[in-house]
C-alpha cells in the first residue's frame, strides 16, 4: 500500500516527532523534583543515553512511546498499514537497542526503570508515578 502523503509532507509531518524533552518526561521530570530528586537528563556517558539519571540513587529512567518501543498490548501501539515491513523492522531494532542498553547498564551496576506513555494518562499517572518513588529506593 502506498504511503497516503507525499514526499514532502512525509518528511515535515517526521521532522515534528520529538526524541527528547516530550511531554510524558517533562511529566515526570517535574513529578521528580517537585519530590525532592535532583537528576542529569540525557546523560551521554551512559548506553542508551537515559532520560533521566538519579546519580545519588544510582537509576536511569527512560521514558518510552508506546509507539516507537512496540509497547505490546498497549491500544497506542499499532502498526501502520503502510510500509508496514519497514515499520516492524524499525520497532524490533527499537526494541533490541532497548534491550542491550538495559543490559549494559544493569552489568554496569545501574537500576533501570521503563515507563511507558500509555501509563502516563490521566487514568493510570498518580499510580505509576507513585510506584516510580518506590522502585528507585
């Protein structure tokens, strides 16, 4: 199936699709200090480049879309209907990059923490960040 936009419209509708400082880290970012946490944000040194590192607590915290990460079971998770070989393929790498930095990090002595978008609505955000405190102690 072809893609329903042009080149162009493709290109500018991708170029607005940000990779850091989205809403749901912002979120917890200021659910974070308003708590009392002090944090680096996209620390470079570290693999993956996590969104949010608490050096004090040893934690690096990623801050995921459902979309981007293959957030399996998740309603914002769904395969687009075109270039859909191309589109699996970029979520499984997504996925396995996810997976060797998580790895890397934990033989490095780090706790690491995944949230995912979905678990950021209004419904389910008192809760996850509620258990964000808990699971970085």
């Amino acid at each position: 199936m072809a893609d329903v936009h042009d080149a162009q419209t493709r290109s500018y509708n991708m170029s607005r699709i940000k990779g850091k400082n989205t809403k749901p880290e912002i979120m917890v970012r200021k659910f974070l200090f308003a708590k009392g946490f002090r944090y680096r944000l996209h620390e470079k040194k570290l693999p993956g480049k996590p969104d949010i590192v608490l050096p004090k607590y040893k934690t690096a915290i990623f801050v995921n879309g459902c979309f981007w990460h293959g957030h399996e079971g998740c309603k914002y998770f769904v395969i687009p209907k075109t270039r859909t070989y191309w589109w699996v393929n970029k979520i499984v790498q997504n996925k396995h990059l996810d997976s060797d930095n998580y790895v890397k990090l934990t033989d490095l002595g780090w706790k690491v923490i995944t949230i995912f978008e979905c678990r950021l609505k209004k419904d389910f955000r008192e809760g996850t960040l509620n258990e964000l405190i808990t699971n970085i102690y």
